[in-house]
C-alpha cells in the first residue's frame, strides 16, 4: 500500500514541482507574490522528496546507506514540517496586507522551528536498532510523544491551510475566476484531508496509551491512504490556483 500510495505522490509532486518552479522562474522580476512562488515551488519540492523517503524500498535504501536507522523517517517527517511551513508562506503571502506581512511570516517560520527544535531530540534519544517511528512502536513512549508533537503541527498548519483556501476561493468565486476558486476549494478539502491523517494517526496513539486501540493494521491502511489523497488533491489544487491566475492575469 505505501509504495503505491507515495510512488504516485512522487509522481504528483516532480510534475507539480517542474511547474511551479517555471512559473517563479518565469515571473522572478515581479515583486508582487514573489515570497509565495518561492515558497510554492519550495513546497512541492520538499513534499516530493519526503515522499519518495516513504517508499519502502528508498527508506530501506537510504537506511544501508547512511547506516543511521530510521533515517528516511526523520528526512520524511522534516520534508512534512517544511512543506507545510511553505505552504503556510505562500498562502500568507497571498491573503495578508504588507503591514502585518513580516510579522506573521515570522511567526510562522518560529512555529516550525521551535516543531523541529522538540522532535530532534526525541528522535535522537529514542532511536535505536529495532524500533521505527510508526504506530506499530507506539507502547514506547519516546516514539508516542516524537509522533505527536510531529502530527499536532501537521493539524494545526493544514487547518489553518484550509481556512485560508477556503476564504480565497470565495473570493476568488465571487470575482468570476473559476479556475482558481475550483483549485483552491480542492485545496482546501486536502488539508483537511491532512488534518484527518494527524487526527487518524494521532488517536490511535492517544487510544493506545489509554489501553483501547483499534486493530493496527486499519490504522496502517486509513493513515497513508488519507496522507496521500492529501498531498495529491493539494498538488493539482493549487496547480489548478496558478493556472487560474495566469489566466486572469492573461485576459486582463
């Protein structure tokens, strides 16, 4: 299931990469949105490359490789901070007015970093031969914590993410830019998707440190299923979004 779910998420991701990284390219003299094409083009390219560390075979691959273990899962969790970290810039640099701009930029960027400064060292002081950072190792409680400070960010930036497509594509609706309201309404039910693969993943491991989970191997089958769907309907929607704008800009 996970190689087929994150091989087609890569898939996603290069060509949604390739795109947005043309269009930054394309428009790198223009100072309005420059922070969100940067920053779009970033997203796509860290999600990607946390995706393919989540094939199996990669993860096994860069684990040989560099003899750390569970070094695909630490790279493809700090891919999963980044790229909503970016998306988070990019949207507020959309939808913010110069004045509160820097400010919230920075925050946001705090938020990330304060994220990552609490799960490298509870990866570093749990991580050993024989233990993975998965669900199946949730009775140990370094593996518990690490994956809820990392699933609580996911929540709470892709909830955030939703709320602020949500707006722009009613806005966008109302001015008559189809193109970018369907794109940023299919981007704002992917983060919601996220936010049902931080609750799926998250309440199992709350439900096991209460003694009552649910049976393991459905857990294994919803969570990457709904982190999939997520990247790939947030991918074409905010692909969907840059067209949009072309367009209207190009019709203008």
């Amino acid at each position: 299931m996970d190689s087929i779910v994150f091989g087609l998420c890569a898939l996603f991701g290069i060509a949604g990469t390739a795109l947005s990284a043309r269009e930054a390219w394309r428009h790198r003299d223009q100072v309005e949105y420059r922070i969100a094409r940067f920053t779009r083009a970033t997203a796509f390219g860290v999600c990607t490359v946390g995706v393919i560390l989540a094939v199996p075979p990669v993860e096994d691959l860069v684990e040989s490789v560099t003899g750390m273990n569970n070094a695909a899962k630490i790279g493809a969790h700090i891919c999963a901070v980044l790229w909503c970290g970016s998306l988070q810039l990019m949207l507020v640099d959309w939808s913010y007015n110069q004045e509160v701009l820097k400010a919230s930029l920075y925050a946001r960027i705090a938020f990330a970093v304060c994220v990552l400064a609490a799960m490298l060292p509870l990866f570093a002081y749990t991580t050993e031969e024989g233990i993975e950072f998965t669900t199946e190792y949730a009775s140990i409680p370094g593996v518990t914590v690490y994956l809820l400070v990392y699933l609580g960010y996911v929540a709470i930036t892709c909830g955030e993410i939703a709320f602020l497509c949500s707006g722009m594509a009613l806005v966008a609706r109302r001015g008559g830019h189809s193109w970018s309201a369907r794109g940023l309404g299919l981007s704002t039910v992917s983060a919601l998707l996220g936010v049902g693969y931080a609750a799926s993943k998250g309440s199992y491991l709350v439900a096991n440190y209460l003694g009552h989970p649910w049976a393991l191997e459905t857990e294994e089958v919803i969570s990457p299923l709904l982190a999939g769907l997520a990247v790939i309907t947030l991918i074409t929607g905010l692909t969907m979004a840059m067209i949009g704008r072309r367009l209207a800009a190009r019709i203008v």
